[in-house]
C-alpha cells in the first residue's frame, strides 16, 4: 500500500466500526424494531484497489446519515434543518431552488411577467383597505400613512395619503399543478389542497416563532415563500381543480413572485383537525402523505426514519425511485467517524449539516484515493475585504493631516492592493487548504494536488456568484499580479523610497494625502480560525507590494456592533473582512449610497437626510457613485420578467467591480463525502442547504452505468 495511503487510513479515528444491521420494512408501529449503532473501537480494512461493483440484489436501500434529527414533520410546526431534507423525500419540490434560480417540480411552469400569466394591475383603494406600506409592511390605509402609488416601485416617490382617490400596484400569479398528481394514499392532489395548506399559513399570527401553538420558522421548507407572503396576500383562489391564482395586497411587488405557491397539505385526511392540534397529531408531525417518491414507514426516535417507495409517485414510470427502502439515520457530529461510516457501509451519504470544514484536507485526499467522493462546492456567502472610503471622521468633511489619510480615495490604490492579493493561495490554504496534504504526506513529492477542485474557481470579481444566471462575465477582474500593482502604486504617487519591497511605501503627491505618510493600514475581522489563517496569508500578499498591514482580530459581538461605537457599522476601520450571503436576487443595494450608515439626524444641504437607515445602514465601506445607484435602483425597481431586471443588474456589477470598493475574496465551501460509486447527487449552492432535492434520482452501482 502507498506510504500517503496508509496515511490517510491512519488518520481516521474509527468509532462504531460494527456494521449497522439494516432493519427491514415494516409497518409503523409504536414500538419498531431499533437499529442497532455498536461503540466499539476497531482497526479498518480498506482495499488497495476499488472493488469491482456487482449488481445489487433487491430490495435496494439507501442510508443518508444526518447529525441530528428533526424536531416535526409537520410543514408549519419544525425548526431543525434537517426536516426540509426528510421532507423532499415525501413531497417533492412542489418548486426546486437550484442554481439561483427556480424550477417548477408538479407544475406546469412557473408564472412570469413576460408571459402573461403574472400581471401587474392598477387596483383603487380606500380607507381601510388593507395595503402594504412603502416600509413593507400590510396595514389598512388610513390618513398619512406612507405608500406608493400605481407606477411608484421605490421610496422616492412614495406619497402620504391624504384621502384623495388613490390606485396602488397590485401582483397576481397563475400556477396550474400538472394532471395526474396524486397523494401516496392515492387521492388527486387538487387546487383545493394549496388553498388549505395557505388558511393554515394564514391563521399563523406570529411570523418566525417557534413556540407551540404558533407556526415555526418556515426555513423548513424548499423553497422562500413563507408566514411574510401569506400576510401580504389578498387573495389566494382556486380557478379550477388544478389551477390557482395568487393576488396580492395592493403595493406588495414580491420579487419571488413566481413561488407564491403555497405547498398542500392533504385536506382530506388533515382538514378535520384544528390548527394547534396538527403541531402534535402524529399523522401531521409524524406521518405526513405526500405525493413524492417515498412514504414514511416507521420512525425510531434518536435512532433513524424510515420510508419505503411509494407507489402512487407521479415519476414512477420513469423507474424513480431507485431505492425500495430509504432510511435517514442520526448519527451525531463526530466526523472522523461518519467519514468511516462511508467506508464501512453504514451510510451511503452524510449530509452536509455535518460540518466536515476541519478535515476538508482528509476527504480530498480520500476521494484522489478513490476511497469515497468528496462533493465540494462554493456557498452563496461571499467573504470580501471592504475598504473604508468614508471614514466617520469624514463627516463633517476631510480635513488632511487631523482625519484619518484617505489611503483609499484614489481608484488605483485599491486596484493595486487587489493585484497584490494572490487569493488563489488563499483558497488553497486557507479554504481548502491543500497545503496541509504535503506535511501529512497525503501527496507524492512534485505532484500538484487537486487542480481539478480549484482551477475552475476564479477568484470572484462581484458580490455575484460565477454560478449565478445574473453574473456578470464581463465585469472586470483584478488577477494576482505584483509587478502591475507595483507599478500602479507608483503611479499613484506612492514610491518605494528605499528599494525594498517590503518595507512601507511613502506618500509623495498621491491626492487627498500628505507627503511622507507610510501606506500603513489596520486591517481588522473576528478571531476565527478561518480568518486568522486569512489575514495572515493577506498580511503576507500585502508587504511584498510595500503595504504593511497591522491586524486587529476581535471578538464577533464587537466587531459586528452597530454605529456609532462599533467599528465595522461605525465605519471606523481601514480595512474590514467579513461575509456577506448572496441569493437568487443579487444583493446590490447593500452598495447604495443611501445604505450608509450614520448618524440619523445628520442631513443634506437640501434638507433631506444623509443617511435614510441611520446606524442600521449595511454600505459600510460608504461608498457612493450616482451610476451605480441609479442602476441598482432600477434592477430593484423591476421584477423578474419585466425589461431591464437583467441588464441593470449586470451594469450595476460592472460598475462595482471597476471601482472596486469591496474586494471580493472567496466563497466558502462545503464539502459531503458518499459512498464511492454514487450518482444522481450534487450538491447545489442555492439550495438552502437543501441535499435532497434530487433524491428521487440518487442511484449507486450498477445504476449508475
């Protein structure tokens, strides 16, 4: 056996090496048969070469373990993660989220603007009407309340009503479920189900609870919709058995519009409870029916669940599932030991709720070994590095030589300062950090590891996702390249006075800077492991341009404190890293001039206020250009469908990524192992943290061929 081989078996500590005995499909019954976890510790045999695969005999079963357990099945009443992905297993979509984007799953198509089966309609209101506010909020109009009229879509030109006849924007979405869905006792899925799925969502009076007798926190569910969109809804009405209309309140724009489709729930097997019994009632917390490709059998409390193939799935034809028997298993957050579950057999699959960011190293190196496959992708969360364009000593306007230098006012430094961050290596090392194979002998002498996982990962040039249908290709990027950053830092007026390189650079004409001031900065972030390992890699990047950097790491509470006294939101920094997350409507405002934050009282010199969020404004690095506001402006004006949401979006990253007030760092990842010879499961980076989205389709062996 290969020395880096041995060790990479060596480095497992094994636990539960005993194979877990698969409990065979029974009814559910109070009191199932347990599957029995041994705790004994044992030495693994793992094979020099990949076994070869053989056909597997029936009945086929497929073991996703889970670090824990869900709290309900119930689709208003769980909390835990881990019940969306149980839940996929039994309903199916009705709407997938994959690749930022959405995609119908049991209906016809999603409605879009441009097709004419959403429409954006004038609507008159009155006193009393209930209507959503210019702050988002549904109220019942009443004198000076603050709302936007028939062809207002944003702040600027929301009116106080006073009483005069008045038409508001009012949303509506058409949704026809596909002919044949039936629930897996073999009643038709109708209409009528979504409908009564939304009366229970609308009887849920305190949003993002979780306490009993309240709806919980609808991150449970596939897709966004949620508690928010049933209290902003004016209307939600069945056009025939298949077709439902959702309407909005009038000044309710919902840019997730095209998934306002409310997932049934079976009326007739649920409609004679009350909605505080359903949060307890086994046959809705427990043993929910669902039309998707399994139905749940038994449910072993700590232990497993376990479903069975059902035999009403509307893809059945197709030969899907693959599996008679899926069991999902509860395994705890010991990693070393779930990583050798996968070897050993007891799970096919370990669900990314595990955490496996420490031993990324190990499961690459597992999967160049062919011992398991590694799944690894970038996470919609951005960590950027933001620079401190409009320091609050600024405020009442720069004064040279008392304020803090403006070491960023200029463009070109910050250009350069991003040419001299090689964060490939950041990725290598600090992310997946690669690195650690060579001193743990994972990789033979002179061999690159795993180009294949990084190579395609270019460092991102916008706050948007490469993977992102919105991204912008054209947007320009800032390759690693000392020797251009050096010379555009000399440009800059910035001189290396005594030929070193790595000694600070010194001021000499640069604008807005007096002459003699050393390009020092303070560059500060939380005291995460992750993120000293960054700041030290950056600190090291930096010098070799003549930027010297002094790192300040904090505890988070006070790094992520508002303004005025915290130093990120109080905008009393030099250079600040941290993370944003990305979603399927790329986040452009939180780069708006009016998304500063300040002090609330302060104003311009018309009167109107400098800073409209006050402290809770998110546009740290203060950075303003009337360009980019007026094209994120109009993306945010504009909803999916309409002219001009593609292409403002696209202009308002152009314009970021060439002034450049936030360098875009890296992604972060997550990483899954499975079995060696899975196939049907990707992980997707827009899927919530959703695994099993696809389950339907996951095979192994001989299926897969």
């Amino acid at each position: 056996m290969p020395r880096y081989k041995l060790q990479i078996i060596l480095t497992l500590i094994l636990v539960g090496c005993t194979p877990v005995e698969t409990p065979s499909p029974v009814a559910f019954s109070p009191v199932p048969t347990p599957i029995e976890v041994a705790t004994s510790t044992a030495t693994l045999w793992v094979p020099t070469e990949t076994p070869a695969l053989t056909a597997t005999p029936e009945p086929r079963t497929l073991t996703i373990c889970f670090r824990s357990e869900p709290d309900s099945l119930f689709l208003y009443g769980g909390i835990v993660s881990v019940s969306r992905s149980v839940l996929e297993a039994i309903y199916d979509g009705p709407i997938d989220a994959l690749g930022f984007d959405f995609q119908p799953v049991i209906l016809e198509k999603l409605p879009n603007l441009a097709d004419g089966d959403a429409r954006i309609e004038p609507l008159q209101v009155e006193a009393g009407d209930w209507v959503v506010n210019d702050a988002g909020d549904p109220v019942q109009l009443d004198f000076g309340e603050r709302v936007r009229p028939y062809g207002c879509n944003a702040s600027y030109c929301a009116i106080e009503w006073g009483g005069e006849p008045l038409e508001m924007a009012q949303l509506s979405a058409d949704f026809t479920i596909i002919e044949g869905i039936s629930w897996s006792d073999g009643e038709p899925l109708t209409a009528d189900d979504s409908i009564f799925s939304y009366r229970i969502a609308k009887d849920c009076e305190t949003p993002w609870e979780s306490q009993r007798g309240t709806c919980g926190h609808l991150g449970l569910v596939p897709i966004r919709y949620n508690l928010d969109t049933s209290h902003r809804t004016s209307h939600y009405t069945a056009l025939d058995d298949r077709t439902v209309r959702w309407t909005g309140m009038p000044g309710f724009l919902d840019p997730n519009y095209r998934t306002n489709f409310f997932i049934p729930l079976p009326e007739h097997q649920l409609g004679r409870y009350r909605l505080e019994d359903l949060f307890e009632a086994e046959i809705s917390s427990m043993r929910p029916i669902g039309w998707g490709p399994y139905v749940i059998e038994q449910w072993q409390t700590g232990e497993y669940i376990q479903l069975k193939k059902n035999p009403n799935y509307f893809r059945s034809s197709e030969g899907l599932p693959h599996f008679d028997t899926l069991i999902f298993r509860f395994v705890g957050e010991n990693a070393m030991r779930n990583i050798s579950d996968i070897i050993l057999g007891k799970c096919d699959i370990v669900n990314r709720d595990m955490y496996f960011s420490d031993v990324v190293d190990l499961l690459l190196a597992m999967d160049r070994e062919r011992l398991l496959q590694a799944h690894l992708i970038r996470q919609p969360v951005l960590e950027h590095l933001d620079f401190s364009l409009l320091h609050a000593d600024y405020d009442d306007g720069y004064q040279q030589g008392i304020d803090r230098p403006d070491l960023f006012g200029d463009v070109r430094t910050r250009q350069a300062i991003a040419m001299c961050l090689d964060r490939d290596r950041l990725v290598k090392e600090a992310v997946l950090r690669l690195s650690d194979y060579r001193y743990l002998g994972y990789v033979p002498p002179g061999e690159e590891p795993y180009r294949s996982f990084y190579e395609q990962w270019n460092p991102p040039s916008t706050y948007v996702p490469q993977e992102h249908p919105l991204f912008n290709p054209d947007a320009t990027s800032w390759p690693y390249d000392p020797e251009a950053a050096r010379a555009l830092l000399d440009e800059v007026g910035w001189e290396d006075d005594d030929g070193d390189p790595t000694t600070p650079r010194v001021a000499s004409g640069v604008e807005g800077v007096a002459d003699g001031t050393l390009l020092v900065m303070t560059y500060e972030t939380t005291n995460s492991t992750q993120r000293q390992q960054v700041t030290a890699l950056i600190q090291q990047s930096l010098a070799q341009c003549g930027i010297q950097t002094n790192i300040n790491l904090m505890p988070t509470s006070e790094w992520f404190a508002d303004g005025p006294e915290g130093p990120l939101f109080g905008r009393r920094f030099d250079l600040g890293e941290f993370a944003w997350l990305t979603g399927v409507h790329p986040p452009c405002d939180l780069f708006m001039t009016a998304n500063i934050p300040g002090d609330p009282e302060a104003a311009n010199p018309d009167g109107t206020p400098r800073f409209p969020k006050g402290w809770q404004g998110q546009n740290n690095s203060g950075y303003s250009n009337p360009d980019f506001d007026q094209a994120c402006q109009s993306a945010l004006e504009t909803l999916p469908g309409q002219p001009g949401y593609v292409e403002n979006h696209k202009l308002a990253q152009e314009i970021f990524a060439r002034d450049l007030p936030v360098i875009p760092l890296f992604h972060r990842i997550t990483v899954t192992p499975a079995r060696i010879d899975m196939c049907g499961y990707e992980l997707d980076a827009a899927s919530n943290w959703n695994d099993m989205v696809k389950i339907e389709e996951f095979n192994y062996g001989e299926g897969c061929k």
